[in-house]
C-alpha cells in the first residue's frame, strides 16, 4: 500500500486495483491513477469534477496524475502487477481522465513496462479462474432437447425457440447419442444435484429455477387465492397422487423372463422378434408427425449415423408395421421428453395400441448381459451376427464356445435391408443377433417373420463387448 497526501486533497489508499479503474491501466503498469475517496471521489474524477478544496485550476484527475507521477519516479510498486515508468502513468491518468474508453486506455498503455513474472502469473491464475466459471456445464438431461406435453413426460427446463406443444428440455443427450444411446437409460437424480452444488454460477441458479418450475410452481397454480398448503411439499404431493394412479402401472417383462421366451421358442423353432425403441427410432417416427421436421433434425443430429439419413413415410410406415407385428417390444423406462415423451404421443399417431403390445424394457439386451444370460441362451444354438461389429463379435463368441454359422458385415441405414435380407437367408442358423441401429427394428421383424427364426435386436452391447467395456 501506498499512501500519497497532497496540500488541501483528501488522503488516498490504493491496496490492489481500485474500484473503477480499468484493468489494462492496472495490471502490470505499476500505479495507475489514484481512487480518490474524498467527497467527489471516483465519480469526481470520470465526470471532471473538482474534489476537495485545492488551488485554482488543480482537478481532482491532476491531483491523481501527479501522484501517479510521484510513485512512479521513485520506483514505487503498487498492486499486484509491478511498476511502469511515469510516461506510461501519466498517458493512462490521461485517459482514464479524459474518458477515451477502451481504445484510448489501450493506446495510452502501449508503451509500458512488462509485467514481472509475478504480475503475469496473477494475471493468468486471475484468468482460468474466471474461465473456470464461465465454462458451461453439461444439461441435467438423459437425452435430446425438447419435451412433450402430458401424455407421458412430465415438463423439462431449458432451450429455446419451440414449437406449440412442446416445451424445453436439455441439448446435451442429441450428441452423445451418436456415440449410441442407452435407449432410455435415465440418469441419477443425484448427479444432478451435484452438478448444481458444483457450479456457483448461472448454472446452479437455471437449474434451481427449473426444479422451482416444475414441482413447486405447479402446486402454486391449485392452491386457491387467499390460501395456503402449510408443510406439505411437492415431493409429497406426487407421492399421494402416485398411489391413486399406481393400479396404472404397466409391468415390463423381466431378463429371466425374456431368457424363458427365448429359450422357449429356440427350443420349439418358433419365430421370435425382440425390437427395441429408443430416442432414435421414436424421433424417426414423430418426424412430420408429431413433431416438425425440421425439430427432428435439430433434435437428432445422430439419425444418418443410426441408419435413417432422412425420415420419409416410407420409413415411418416400414417402422411402425415392425412395431405393431413385433413379439416383443422393449420401450424406454425414462421419461425424459424424447424417450416416454415421444413414445406415447408416437404410437396413438400410428394407431397402435400399446396395451396389446407384449412389453419388456428397451435396455433388455443390456439386462440379459447384466443377468448373466447372454451366454447360456446362445450354447448349442446356431448364431448369426448382423452388424459393424460382427466379425470381432464372432471372435469372441468363438472363445466362449459359441458355434457362430454366418456374419453379415455392416448394414448400410434402412435402405440396405433388402439385400441384408437376401444375405440372411443363405445362413443356417437358430438366433440372429442384430445390431444395425433403427433398421434393426425392422430386420428382425423380417427375419422372424419372413425366415421363422429367432431374432434379437443386439445394439450397441455388441460394441461395449468388442471395445472391452463389458465383458461376456
């Protein structure tokens, strides 16, 4: 600290960098032109006005320039930055007096002194600090970003621009799931509130406001004027609403139960399909139907990746006819705005009735690896492999035993299934593990139904068991 007394001028402390003055005059220039804490004070000194009592014609700024000048003659360090010699001093009180802005400091400081390398180390920690704290956090969000109204999805907070009907949700899952979706795997409710304890900044605020909006705010809107509901919170509320809606609930079949049909139907050579939904295959449909286009795209960016290039009413037909025909449908668990969000909405489009569909979860591949049934559905039965991964897939099969009779490479989007098609009946085989993305929907209804054999839609496990994320 520096203390600098002039005849008739009030006192002046500078400690750091004093409020109003800009950084770049600052950091690494030694004393910048003192804060005045007199009764103009920093005011005083932008608007030209005259501080305490002084002689005739001496400003508050030319006070400040001379004791600017004063600190830096006698080589004074000030703040956190180091010294500068008095031109530099001299042409930034110049500037910050005269109030050329940003361009004016900028010229005035050119000629300055670099900083020490203790200045510069501040200046970088002060840096990544504020970096730190702009840098944006991932949405809470299982999925893709938007959300449907009440037919299945509960409201979701955040983005921007949308259609009527649909209401904002989280834009990180649209990317992540070209990397291949859970479909349907929510996150936990945990991890959320971590990451809003983590981040001090708008981020926690946005995320505190979203969970205000979608419980408390709601409540709000049934309580009468003039009244309120004394210790009773949302959280309590669903928890009674809940119950009266519990006799609803749908019941998935179990991996020991699908293990049981599958076995079931290898045992008996019967046909059985089992097709999964997930973000892709629900927002393939709801394009031009439930939601426009042109969302769609935005939406689903991963769409070309999981072999839709473009959703036409051809396509929507061919998937909703495997869905409606399929033995077993797996549909998503979570009820984020692209997955249960999207699913109901679908299906009343195409006129299914999801009730008469035999259901099981959309992770049922993940499940019977989980359970330790994979394996022990596949010994003594003849397997064909469908997708990018099939050879290395086949490899490891092999090692466990698995009598694997044909591989179909890669399966080119939904416009290669004709000849994936025509490949799959050249192959003897009791079960086809299908891994193709969204045309593996509508393979394994035709293999089951077409060729009378078992098909599996395999998805992305196939990828986790050749990568050595999961093991068999």
């Amino acid at each position: 600290m520096r203390v600098v007394t002039r005849t008739g001028a009030a006192r002046v402390s500078v400690s750091g960098k004093p409020r109003g003055i800009h950084p770049a005059v600052f950091m690494g220039s030694g004393t910048p032109a003192s804060a005045d804490t007199g009764s103009a004070g920093v005011r005083g000194v932008k608007s030209g006005k005259r501080s305490t009592p002084t002689k005739a014609g001496t400003s508050a700024g030319a006070a400040h320039k001379v004791g600017a000048r004063k600190a830096s003659s006698t080589g004074s360090v000030v703040g956190r930055a180091g010294k500068a010699g008095s031109a530099s001093a001299s042409k930034a009180a110049k500037a910050s007096r005269t109030g050329k802005g940003k361009a004016g400091l900028r010229r005035a400081t050119a000629g300055r002194r670099p900083a020490s390398a203790r200045g510069r180390r501040a200046a970088a920690r002060a840096k990544k600090r504020t970096a730190m704290r702009r840098a944006p956090m991932p949405a809470p969000q299982a999925s893709t970003p938007q959300a449907m109204p009440a037919s299945g999805a509960g409201p979701a907070p955040r983005q921007a621009t949308h259609p009527k009907g649909v209401a904002p949700a989280g834009r990180g899952g649209a990317a992540g799931a070209k990397a291949g979706s859970a479909k349907g795997l929510p996150p936990p409710p945990a991890e959320h509130a971590v990451q809003a304890e983590a981040v001090p900044g708008g981020y926690a605020e946005g995320y505190r406001d979203g969970v205000f909006a979608g419980g408390e705010a709601l409540v709000a809107q049934h309580i009468p004027p003039d009244h309120i509901l004394p210790a009773v919170a949302a959280a309590d509320l669903i928890a009674a609403g809940f119950r009266q809606y519990a006799p609803s609930l749908a019941r998935l079949s179990s991996p020991h139960e699908m293990a049981g049909h599958i076995t079931a139907a290898l045992d008996a050579q019967r046909p059985l399909s089992v097709v999964r939904l997930g973000d892709g295959e629900l927002l393939t449909l709801a394009a031009d139907t439930v939601l426009p286009g042109h969302e769609v795209q935005e939406l689903a960016p991963f769409l070309p990746y999981a072999g839709v290039p473009c959703s036409t009413p051809d396509i929507r037909a061919m998937l909703a006819e495997a869905i409606q025909a399929a033995d077993w449908v797996g549909v998503p668990i979570s009820r984020a705005p692209t997955f249960q969000g999207l699913l109901f909405p679908v299906l009343r489009h195409f006129g299914i009735d999801w009730s008469r569909l035999k259901l099981t979860s959309s992770t049922i591949n993940y499940s019977l690896h989980q359970s330790g049934l994979v394996l022990p559905l596949l010994q003594g039965r003849r397997v064909l492999l469908i997708g990018s991964q099939a050879p290395e897939l086949a490899a490891l099969l092999h090692n466990r035993g698995i009598h694997v009779t044909g591989i179909i490479g890669s399966v080119a989007g939904v416009m290669d299934i004709p000849r994936v098609m025509q490949q799959t009946s050249e192959h003897a085989f009791d079960i086809a593990l299908v891994a193709a993305g969204i045309p593996a929907v509508i393979l394994c209804r035709r293999i089951a139904g077409e060729l009378g054999k078992v098909a599996l839609d395999f998805g992305h496990l196939a990828d986790k068991l050749v990568t050595g994320e999961l093991q068999l």
